[in-house]
C-alpha cells in the first residue's frame, strides 16, 4: 500500500468534539493499512505523543488567530479571497507550503484531505486524493441562511453561495470523496454531478464507551462543540425554552452542558452545570439519564446521538438534528419536534424507568451494529485503492 499524507482542519487529540472523533478513527484506520503522516492544524493542546502512535511523522500548522478582532478583520477580507469565510480561519499557505516539501519526499503518496477547503493546498496536479466530508459546508450555511434574521441572513446567503461555488470548482479535484450519510451522498451527486462518493458513516471505537446501567439522577445532558453556533444556538434553547417545561413536572431535574466551549457559555439558572471539555465519554455520561440534541441547522450525522446512545444513554432530538443517521424513533432516542414536545419527551424518559432502559438497551445495540468502528476498515479501503489508481 502506498503512504498516506493524511491532512486536517482538526488535530484529532485529544478528542473533544465530532469533528476530532472523526479525524482521530480515520487515522487510526489508516495506520493499519498503511504508512501515515499526519499534517494537521495545531490549536497549541494538541497530544502529539498519541498522534505518534499512529503516524510517522507529525507536522503540525498553526491556526490564523480566532480572536474577534481577527475574524472581524478575516470578514473584511473575506469578498476579496479564493477561500470561503468558513474556511478563512486556516492557513492555506503553511498548508501549502508543509504539502510541497512533502511531495518531493513521498513521491508516490495518496493525500487524504479532512476538509475541502484543504484542497487549495495541494500539490500541483495531484490526482492520488480521498476528500473525507465531515458535512456538505453549503448545506450548513444554507440551511443557516434560511433560519437567520436580517441581516445574518443576507451574510450567510453570501457565504452560502461563495461556498457551493468553491465546492463545485474544487471537489473535482478528489478521485473519491467520503460522505457521512446516504443523504449527503446524493447531495453530492446531485448538486456536483460526482460519480465518486461511497458513505463512510460516523463511528465509534465501542472500547472507548462502557455502558453504566441502573438508576440516575434526573439529568439531561447536552454535548459539542459550543463554538459551533448551531449548538449554542440549541443550549439556549434548552436552557430558556425547554427546561422551565421539563421543571414544570420535574422540579430537580437538571441540565449538564458539557464540551469544548461549554464553560464560557453565558448560562447562570441554578439549574445548569457547565462542565467545560471532557475527554473520556463517562466523565460527561455517567450521570445523565438521557441526552438532549436541540438541533436546527447542520449537517453531517450526530456524533453526539452516538457517543450517548453507544454509552447507553437514550437521546431526545429535533428531527434535524437526527439527520443522517440511519435510526428512526424509538431506536435508541425519540424524535420530538416543538418545544413542548421535546421536553414531554425528556419528561417521559427522566420519569419512566422501564422506557429509559428499554431506549438504552436498543441504542447501545442500534450502534454496535451500524455505527463501530470496525465498519470503516472496508470503505477506507476502497477510497485508498480509487485514489491510487487515480494517480
């Protein structure tokens, strides 16, 4: 097998959120199917020592600062750049510059690219590459445009439309691209007219998630990445339109928000804990009864319905926010639309013993079926030996 230049927006350790679950299996798989260098971008907390494990060689690239002075000064530069807004954090030409001396080293490498925006950093000419989409970026910010207020809409209308023209212009480049669900797979052949997208779903490594059976405080937990505004848009949601309902029949009930970001949330009820980053599943679902996902816009599948539902903690979810999963109602989690109907459907599991360990028991084996690791090996396969032959 050829080496793999694996090449990321996120490091993958330690793993705090979706996006470096993701990152951290797909590295994982490909240590075992071939020699690895891990390019990736280093937010200064990176584990190198457990990248190490799996790569050799591990180079990392500094972020463009995030502060609000920057990304209002990125805004302002943003009409006259190649790169779409929500990319225009990285730095493309670090990027660039780490790929090149590469190339000249592992000549006959396959690049495996965990964003598309990192396309634009490719060697000239390169066709041995594997596009892995963590989610349709124009679909997130249409879908965001949709559901904002003016002016936020016309903004996101405008990154919406920069985005789906660099997605149509760049993700030719890749010889086989990776989807996380059925559904983006069609959005991708439909709206790109790709002929190369195989699914490579969301999974999880089951050794990381030991199930905690029996009785547990009346504790609802929500989990992410609450620098993604779609989540901290969904906990305060939960905070100030669920939970006041969910009070009304469970005065003790409480609400955990756990996760990058989550500590400087602005939430003060008596009834919130802000438990801040975790990086073992338990530490954050050992005491929930049940897990809320009040999600509205987004894209991809949940990482945060699996990592509950493989810890054996049932989910309550918008319907938006069970999209791309392959589970229906009653699988493992309810889907409850409405704000009254989501927190009736919190009550039901945080009163209902036997409904709670029945959600649990089905969730837990809902994930060992579609959702382990072991599932990807084949499709990783796949992608490695499309893209070789490419290139």
């Amino acid at each position: 097998m050829r080496p793999v230049v694996m090449v990321s927006h996120f490091f993958p350790f330690p793993t705090r959120s979706g996006a470096e679950i993701r990152t951290a299996l797909n590295l994982k798989m490909l240590s075992e199917l071939a020699e690895v260098v891990l390019v990736a971008n280093q937010p200064g907390d990176g584990d190198i020592a457990e990248a190490e494990k799996y790569a050799r060689e591990v180079i990392t690239v500094s972020p463009l600062g995030r502060g609000k002075m920057r990304s209002v000064l990125r805004r302002l530069k943003e009409p006259f750049s190649a790169l779409p807004a929500a990319g225009s954090w990285l730095d493309i030409r670090r990027f660039k510059e780490v790929l090149g001396d590469l190339g000249g080293k592992y000549t006959d490498a396959v690049y495996w690219l965990e964003a598309s925006w990192l396309l634009t950093a490719l060697p000239e000419g390169k066709k041995a590459v594997v596009l892995d989409q963590h989610n349709l970026d124009s679909e997130v910010l249409r879908k965001r445009a949709e559901n904002a207020s003016f002016p936020l809409s016309i903004l996101y209308k405008h990154d919406f439309l920069k985005q789906r023209a660099f997605e149509k212009k760049e993700l030719k480049k890749a010889a086989a691209v990776l989807a996380v669900s059925e559904e983006e797979k069609t959005l991708h052949e439909r709206k790109f007219g790709l002929e190369n997208v195989e699914v490579l779903p969301n999974l999880v490594d089951l050794e990381r998630y030991p199930v905690i059976r029996g009785d547990r405080a009346p504790a609802i937990i929500m989990t992410g990445d609450f620098g993604y505004e779609p989540n901290a848009a969904g906990a305060e949601y939960l905070v100030k339109d669920v939970m006041p309902l969910v009070r009304e029949k469970i005065p003790d009930a409480a609400l955990v928000i756990a996760g990058k970001g989550s500590g400087s949330l602005p939430f003060r009820e008596e009834f919130v804990e802000l438990m801040g980053p975790f990086e073992r599943p338990e530490d954050a679902f050992s005491s929930a009864s049940v897990a809320a996902v009040p999600i509205f816009v987004g894209g991809g599948s949940r990482y945060k319905i699996i990592e509950a539902l493989a810890s054996g903690v049932p989910a309550v979810s918008t319907s938006a926010g069970a999209e791309g999963l392959d589970l229906g109602d009653g699988e493992g989690l309810l889907i409850r639309d409405g704000v009254r109907e989501f927190a009736d459907g919190l009550v039901s599991i945080l009163a209902v013993g036997a409904l709670r360990e029945k959600l649990s028991v089905e969730g837990r084996k809902k994930i060992e079926e579609k959702y382990s690791f072991c599932h990807g090996r084949a499709i990783v396969l796949k992608a490695l030996e499309k893209a070789g032959e490419a290139g």
